[in-house]
C-alpha cells in the first residue's frame, strides 16, 4: 500500500513542508508553530492549502 505525502504551505507565514497525508498526530509549522494539519484519525484536516501531492512506495 503506498504512503502519501503532501507538500502544505502554511497560511500563516508561507512556508512549504512535507507531512504525512494521515498524521497520528497534529502538525505544527516549523517556522511559526501555527498548526496547519489536525490529527482526525484518518487523512488530515488541513489548515494550510496543499502544493503537491507526493505518493511514495
Ligand atoms: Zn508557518
């Protein structure tokens, strides 16, 4: 089963970063802190809109 990998900018400062499409956990900017994906236990709530789609093996 392959694993997907978003490219999310933040909405709050513009930074990019890679994060897993369905995070165990909340993901946190790492410029700025603002939280830009929340944990649902499923494919993340995202704050942040999405660059790129990333599907890896
Ligand atoms: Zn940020």
């Amino acid at each position: 089963m392959a694993r997907n990998f978003l490219k999310v900018k933040c909405g709050e400062c513009g930074n990019e970063q890679k994060m897993f499409s369905h995070p165990s956990n909340d993901v946190t900017c790492l410029v700025c802190s603002e939280v830009i994906a929340h944990s649902t236990g499923g494919k993340a709530d995202l704050h942040g809109s999405i660059v790129e789609e990333l599907e890896v093996e």
